[in-house]
C-alpha cells in the first residue's frame, strides 16, 4: 500500500474551457485536494489564497487523487487532465434554525423575495397584500392595501429602490420598501391575471424605469413606471404566458403554455425568434446570468453596495452593474434553460440560435422550477418527482438527483457562493442541500404546511420561506 501511494502520475491542470495551464507536472497519487490548492495558488502566483475546487471527468477529487483514480477507473498510463475551478473566496454558512416565525397573512404566502442587498424583506399573499418585514427586529413592518385579488407574483427593481406586485385582477403596483406607500399609479391593461414581472437590467439602464409583465391573456406588456403608461405590447403566444426573463443582452425570452419560447427585442417589439421543442407547456426559464443581475451594483463578497446617494448617481450604479455583469457572463455568454410539463429540460443559447444546444431528461413528473447556480456553473431543477436534480450548466450534462423531499418541490433557492441549495416543498419541510457534495445536508421542518416559496438573501445571511400556513419563516444559521 505504501509503495502504491509513493507512485506517481503526470497531470495536466486545466481552466473549465479544457485549455492546459503550464507543464504537465509529476505529482504522486497520494496528493490531496488541499494539496493541489497550494500547487495552483503558487502555479498561478496568487497573492490571495483563491479557493479551487478539482474535477477529474467531472467528479470532484474531495479527499486525494487515488481515490477517484481507482472508483472512476482512470488509466494512469497516460496523462491525467484535471480541470481546476476557482470558487468564491467568501463562503456562506448553512442556515440550521427558524429564528422567527411571523404571523400576519390571513392567506397563503404565494411569494417571498429579499431584495438586491439582502436589506429588506418582501411577500406576496393571496389576502390580496405585500407586506415589508423589518431584518433587524424580524417583525411585520408595512402592510400594502391596494390589490382587490390574490398576489401572485412580487419583484424588486434591480438598484432596491421599489417593489412591483401583480395580481389576479390584472393590475400592478409599484412600492417604496422605505414607506411602505404605493409609488405612482397601477398599471392597468392586462386582461387576465399577473403571471411574471421582470424589470430591465440595471447595467442596461440606471435609472431602472422599465417593468415587463406576462399574463394569462396571452401578451407581454413593458411598462415605463415613472410615467405609468404600456410603451409596448408584445403579442404571439397563443395560450397563457408562463414566465418571462429580461437577458442582459436587452432581449425579453417569453415561456408559454403554447409549448414555445419566443424571443423579442424589448425597444421597439420585434419578435426575433421562435424555439421549439418542448411536448407540453413551458413552466419556466432560468438565464446563467440571473444572479448577477438580480443582485445589480451590489457585491456578495464583500457585502458592499454602490448605496444611490447623490454621489452615486444612476450612472454610476449601472456602471458597476455592467462590470459585474461582463465578468460573471465568461466564455460562453448568456445561457438559458426552460422547464416543462414534459418532465424536461432544454438548454439554449438563444440570442445566437434557435436550436437548442442539450435535451435533459430524467424527471418522472412536470418540472416546476430551474435555477443556475450564481457562478452559472450548476443548474439546480425541482420536479413534482419529489426530487431535485443537478445539471452541469455548459454541457447539459446529468450529474445527480437530490433525494428527501416526500412530496412535490415546488422551489429552490441558491446561496451567493453557489455551494448550498435550498427547496422547498409540499412535504412542509425545507432542507439545504451540499451541491458540491451532492448530498442532503440539514432538514428544517416547521411549516405547518406545504411550502410555496423560498429565497437566499444575497448576503447570505438568512433564508425566508412561506405557503399554505399563511406563516412566514426566517432562518439563520
């Protein structure tokens, strides 16, 4: 045993685009992970430690070389590759316990979303309000009446400022989180009721005025929100639209129970292109870039924002939105990934082509939510199959299912570091889930029951959650 620890192998360390980074080296097969960490940081001259993690055919070596040699059968004759990823260098710890437990809701909580800094907490309920919790005290601190009818769906403008809310009347409402007051007027034009909202991107636009909304009256309308007005209805989808994604390239991408994805060029309405695929109707869309722009001028890492003072204009913000945004974005650009009621899932590059770059199948039942992981390298998909699947985001390719829940999952939510994953679901429990690892971490029952929504703050400090109990949850770890 020891003379086969003292045998050694020629690796070649690669970047995740497969491109060799210096000499293949000598290395015995004994070496560890944290081994291989010291050997990168000083291959690449790094003055800050940079956290790695190592692949070998897509497994990650968690303890030493040998070990994933020997399971995954590698030949040591010739030279091993072993791709390095850098990880992020804060890392977020698991939440393990309900600090608070608020009551308030007279219905369902249908929503919850924490805003681009993880300052503030916001829900949506079918008792026809918004309501603002305070993070210091965890207690209710505004209710907002205006809606007449369910509120189906709540999203932050990305520089923190508003809120929008649609409901099932149709309408729309903008709030200041700060107040609590409703902002201008509703937004008034949809037939039938709210299904999505998406605001405009902030390195696309500072001043973050535009809102896209979907309905089930089969259009998408963009809305200025300093004015109140529809500057643009969007109109081809034959059935309900499901979920709509503002992409950072200044493309609106709309899923429908039409079985299509279409894609639309927001400034002046042009239809680009139709994607097809999907058996059944498209429940949602996930872009890689999603958290980058959820999160705008507003840095996990550090935990700092570009705060909008008069010293940081809109420019400003937008400006260290764009360079977040271009940094985040990497080799492969903008992907996107739809989730259907025929238990699959479709990979796009779909400001290039229509045709679509993977089919991933195995869910046994509707997939109701897909996630990329904030460094766009995993994708998360929750099923009705009671179970969760991990995806690697560039190839399509199957990695594991996440097994636990006892019933349907109905949502999921990363953390900033993209080592942890949330669900929730109509088991009533949530539980957080190791991605790297790939196994069940902790299980956090509580609800009373089923969980409808779950969100990670983007300083990853705590994780809210809401359904059927009309109760809203937070944890800390």
């Amino acid at each position: 045993m020891e003379e086969e620890n003292r045998r050694s192998v020629l690796v070649q360390m690669c970047n995740e685009d497969k491109v060799a980074t210096g000499p293949p080296l000598d290395v015995p097969l004994s070496v560890t992970s944290k081994q291989l960490q010291l050997l990168c940081n000083s291959l690449f001259e790094n003055e800050d430690e940079t956290p790695y993690a190592f692949y070998i055919n897509e497994k990650e070596i968690l303890t030493d070389l040998q070990s994933i040699v020997e399971n995954e059968k590698v030949s040591t004759e010739g030279i091993i590759q072993i791709v390095y990823l850098p990880q992020a260098v804060f890392k977020v710890r698991a939440v393990t316990r309900c600090t608070s437990s608020i009551e308030g809701h007279a219905e369902a909580v249908l929503s919850v979303r924490f805003s681009p800094n993880g300052g503030y907490l916001a829900s949506g309920s079918g008792d026809t309000t918004v309501r603002f919790w305070d993070l210091s005290t965890e207690t209710p601190h505004y209710t907002c009446k205006a809606h007449r009818h369910w509120v189906l769906c709540i999203e932050w403008s990305p520089d923190g400022q508003m809120l929008a809310s649609g409901c099932k009347n149709g309408q729309i409402y903008l709030w200041d989180p700060k107040t609590g007051k409703q902002v201008g007027k509703a937004l008034i034009g949809h037939k039938q009721w709210i299904t999505y909202l998406c605001w405009q991107p902030l390195h696309l636009n500072g001043t973050c005025r535009k809102l896209a909304s979907s309905s089930k009256d089969t259009t998408i309308r963009i809305w200025d929100t300093v004015t109140g007005q529809c500057s643009i209805i969007l109109s081809s989808h034959l059935q309900s639209v499901t979920c709509i994604r503002w992409s950072g390239e200044d493309l609106i991408y709309s899923a429908s129970q039409d079985r299509t994805i279409k894609v639309w060029r927001p400034s002046d309405g042009v239809l680009c292109r139709t994607l097809q695929g999907h058996g059944h109707w498209v429940n949602v869309l996930a872009l890689s870039t999603d958290y980058v722009m959820r999160t705008g001028a507003f840095d996990p890492a550090s935990a700092t924002v570009v705060a909008r003072e008069n010293t940081n204009p809109a420019t400003q913000l937008q400006k260290k939105a764009l360079e977040r945004y271009n940094s985040n974005k990497g080799n492969l650009g903008e992907r996107m990934v739809s989730g259907s009621d025929d238990f699959t899932l479709f990979l796009w590059n779909p400001s290039q082509e229509k045709k679509s770059v993977a089919r991933m199948t195995g869910h046994q039942a509707l997939v109701n939510d897909v996630r990329f992981s904030p460094d766009a390298r995993l994708i998360a998909s929750a099923s009705f199959d009671k179970s969760i699947k991990l995806w690697n985001s560039s190839s399509g390719k199957f990695l594991v299912s996440l097994r636990g829940h006892v019933n349907s999952v109905y949502q999921l939510a990363w953390s900033a570091d993209s080592r942890l994953l949330v669900s929730g679901s109509g088991d009533s429990t949530l539980k957080v889930w190791d991605a790297h690892k790939q196994k069940l971490l902790l299980d956090l029952p509580g609800h009373a029951d089923e969980v409808y929504a779950v969100d990670w703050s983007t300083d990853g400090q705590r994780v809210a959650s809401g359904g059927k109990d009309k109760v809203l949850k937070i944890w800390r770890k």
